[in-house]
C-alpha cells in the first residue's frame, strides 16, 4: 500500500470518526464519498491528499457537510439511546462491582473466623 492509499484512508477514517454515529444516512454518505473520491482519483489521476483536500475540504468540512444536509433528529435519538445504554452498563458495573466487594469482605471475615475456631479447638485438644 503506497503512502497516498495510507493517506486516503486516513481521511476516510477521519471523516467516518467525524460522523459520529452510523445511521443509514451516514453510511449512504461515506459510500458516496469513496465514490466520489474514486471517480475523482480515476479522472484525475491525482491520488495525493492534498488534491483530495482541494477537491472534497478538510475531514471537518466533509463531516459538517453532511450535519447541514441531514436530519439531526435522528443522530440525536441514536446518540441519545447510545448514551442510555452507556449508563446503564456502568450502573450494571458498578452494582456488580459493590456485590463482589461485599463478597470479598464476608469470606474474608468468614475464613479468618474459622482460623479462630480452629486454633482454639486445637489449643483445647493439647491441653488435655
């Protein structure tokens, strides 16, 4: 793989990263782009980031391009389900986190009691 497909793909990552979350829309978006890229690259000839750039903008122009075309209702909704599910694997995480916690401390109490219990049954036994 040359250094310019690095480059590329690098932009294309970026702008997908950009884009936040994967909707129909965004996904249609990105693959429009490859296209769109290809077809360039294709004609052009140029295949350096820098005629990319000129050609398409930055990552962020590229990203908020598609914000000022799409419907942000949608992408709000996922963010937000996204982020409920988030608190909820941290609250899951933190209650098992507590449980195995109090886990820990009841057997380790439970076990050193037994040591107790048995270094005075034995003393008990020696000295008869």
């Amino acid at each position: 793989m040359t250094e310019n497909e690095k480059a590329l793909r690098r932009y294309q990552k970026q702008v997908r990263r950009l884009l936040l979350v994967k909707t129909p829309a965004s996904k249609q978006f990105l693959s429009d782009l490859e296209g769109q890229i290809a077809d360039f690259t294709g004609a052009s000839g140029e295949s350096g980031l820098e005629s990319i750039v000129s050609r398409f903008g930055t990552p962020e122009e590229v990203a908020s391009s598609f914000f000022a075309s799409t419907d942000i209702s949608a992408i709000r909704k996922k963010l937000t389900v996204r982020r409920a599910v988030v608190c909820a694997l941290l609250a899951a995480l933190v209650i098992w986190g507590a449980a195995v916690a109090a886990l820990y401390i009841e057997a380790k109490n439970d076990y050193a009691g037994s040591f107790e219990t048995e270094e005075i049954v034995a003393d008990a036994e020696g000295a008869l």
